[in-house]
C-alpha cells in the first residue's frame, strides 16, 4: 500500500509535465491527503480552497516555468506553429540528453539560436542549460559528455557570462558550480574549467542579493562543497565566511588584528559562519584557531552547531575535539534534531564514510536515543 502514492505521483509528475489538466485534477480529488497534497505542491500555489481544475493549472505552469496559464496556453499553441520556437526547444532536450549530432544539426540549420532564450520564465540560454540547474525538472540532468556540449555551444558563440534569470540571476558557471547534478556524473570541474578558459567570471556569476553575489559562498550555502578550492584558485573572492569552507587559516587570520580580535565587529556573524563551515568541510586548524578568537564549541550559527555541522559532515576527528571541548550533544538545530537524530537522518540521506563511526561515537558518549530510533540504528549496524 505504501508504494501506491508513491506511483500515483510519478504519474502525476508526468500529467503536470505534459499539460494534462484532466488527469492531474483527478488525481488531486482521488488523493485524499490534502496535507500532503500542500507538502508536494504548496510551491506551486496550491490552496485547499481552489478547484481541482485551479490547482491542476498551477502546478502545470509551475512545472514547465510559466508564470500564468495564459503563458503556458500561449507557448503551447505557437509550439505547434513556430519552427523557431521548436528548435529552441529540441535544442534544449539535445543538451539535457548529451546528444552531440542532434545539437550540432539544429545549429547548423538555425545558427542564431546560439543568442535566443527560452520563452519559458528563467528565460535560459542554451549555455544555461548546461548548468542543470533552475530550470524544467525534466531537463535538469548532466550527461557524461557534458563538457563536449559545452565546447559545442561555446564554439558556436554562446555568450560565457549570460545570464539565466534564475535565482534572481545568475550565469552558467554559477549554475554549474551550485548543482548536484555535475558532481553525480563527475565532471563539474570540467565543466567549470572549460566555462572559465572561455572568460566566465567567477565573481559575476551569482545576483547580489544571493550570497552577497559571492560564487564561494553560494556553492556552500547549497551544500555543494566540492568546486569552492577549485574556484578560489580561479580567482573567485575568498571572504572570512567562505574562508572556512576552503581552509584558508591565512586568510581567516587576516580579519583579526594583532590582540587576536576581529578588525571590526559587524564581522561576528560573518567569523561564527566561517567556524561551522570549516567545521563541515573538516579544516580542524581553522577550528582550532577560531574556538581561541572569539567562538565556542556551543556558537549557534544559522540555527546549527559546530557539532552539529562536523557530524553532518562524517568529520569524525572534528566531533571527538569538539567532544572533548564539552560540545552538547542534545541542543537542537533548525530542524529540531540533535546531533544523534541529525547524524541517523545524514546515513539514510547524505551518507558519508565517517557517519557510521559517529554515530557510534555519539551513542558511546551518552547521546539520548529516542524510543523509535532503535530501528535505524539496528538496520544501520547490520549494514557493516
């Protein structure tokens, strides 16, 4: 019975991706669950109050990336009419699929689709669309050729630094460097490399009132900390926050002066931030610097601890120091766990190799286990 919901909303999914109003309102009646109804589609607008027709249209706009079912019905009716549009649209789907010789037609036959941009609301460039990121679910994939796409499309004059109005704004290296999706099929430096030899700039790449416009510190905010050393020796700015994601003690030391206090002290957030970074990034020499100039081992820092952060991070020797720094290991993070609980949530979720043993640790050092934890503990244990 369990997996019956699970396979209505695939069915669902494809209902809003193909426009299907008829299908994606039954299915809204039929659910029954309205609470998880508003789980899956409040983003979308969806209201208890609306019609199953009404919610229907919302979540079908939201899907493809219109922002009014007059756009969405527009679109679709010049679809069917307008060879421009639907080669823009095959084009996109060739980049998605990695598909060389189906991209390299379409552009030969209409060159400057290279400049056009999609009618859909991110108002994406083909080269956005390398980025995997901000736009159409179905297109949000990277291919294992990725980086011949993308010479493809930057051979053909695809303008490097356009920008995708995703995100408030934001550029293809900015999407590639922020998405899971490059990481997965193991070419996001490869990516980035050919992006910045092609003059992307690492500091115009994110909107200024995202991250403050910092690249570095919108890779770390989005749990993407694979690119950030990469990006600072490309030039991207290293501030004191995103200075402890890289592990940069020099840099980090630079905003204190010489009695060991920072240089200004509107940068308190800025140096707490920078200790739970280094703390899930695992630069214990950053830790270590900062529990000495003005941090603790219970600094609370986006509503989440260093230990909480070292846990999340598998940085097994970080939790034993902070540990033995007197840590708690019961405060709560902005999802209401303590350590443990977030630690079990991270080895079902965003398993790392140090999870298992920290988890261990924790339950050794006394962590509360709640009644219906045993299971996952058990079930985690018979896994080694």
């Amino acid at each position: 019975m369990a997996e019956i919901p699970i396979a209505q909303k695939k069915m669902a999914e494809q209902a809003a991706r193909a426009g299907d109003i008829v299908a994606l309102a039954n299915f809204i009646l039929n659910y029954g669950n309205d609470q998880q109804l508003r789980q899956w589609y409040g983003g979308a607008g969806y209201q208890p109050q609306n019609s199953a027709e009404e919610n229907a249209k919302l979540i079908i706009c939201h899907t493809n990336y219109f922002d009014s079912w007059a756009d969405y019905e527009k679109f679709q009716t010049e679809l069917q009419t307008n060879p421009y549009l639907q080669q823009f649209e095959q084009a996109a789907d060739a980049i998605a699929a990695g598909n060389a010789d189906a991209l390299k037609s379409l552009l030969a036959q209409r060159p400057d689709l290279i400049s056009k941009r999609s009618r859909r609301n991110h108002h994406s460039t083909l080269l956005n669309y390398i980025g995997a990121n901000g736009f159409e679910g179905m297109r949000q994939k990277t291919p294992q050729n990725a980086v011949e796409i993308a010479a493809i499309l930057l051979d053909a004059g695809a303008e490097v630094d356009a920008w995708g109005d995703m995100y408030g704004g934001t550029s293809t290296l900015g999407l590639v460097a922020t998405s899971v999706h490059p990481v997965i099929a193991g070419v996001q430096e490869e990516l980035m490399d050919i992006l910045i030899r092609h003059g992307a700039d690492p500091n115009h790449a994110v909107a200024a009132d995202y991250t403050d416009g910092n690249l570095i510190l919108a890779c770390l905010h989005n749990g993407r900390y694979e690119p950030v050393r990469y990006l600072a020796s490309k030039g991207a700015e290293v501030e004191l926050e995103g200075a402890g994601g890289i592990g940069d003690l020099e840099k980090v030391k630079s905003y204190f002066n010489d009695q060991g206090e920072l240089i200004s002290k509107s940068m308190a957030a800025k140096r707490d931030g920078c200790l739970i970074w280094a703390c899930v990034c695992g630069h214990r020499p950053v830790v270590e610097f900062l529990l000495k100039h003005g941090c603790g081992v219970r600094t609370v820092w986006d509503n989440t601890t260093p230990l909480h952060s070292a846990a999340y991070g598998g940085q097994v020797e970080l939790v034993k120091m902070l540990l033995n720094e007197g840590a708690d290991m019961e405060a709560l993070n902005g999802y209401g766990g303590t350590v443990l609980g977030s630690t079990l949530w991270a080895l079902y979720n965003s398993r790392r190799p140090g999870h298992l043993e920290i988890m261990e640790i924790l339950i050794a050092s006394g962590a509360v286990i709640k009644d219906d934890w045993q299971i996952y503990i058990d079930e985690k244990r018979a896994e080694t």
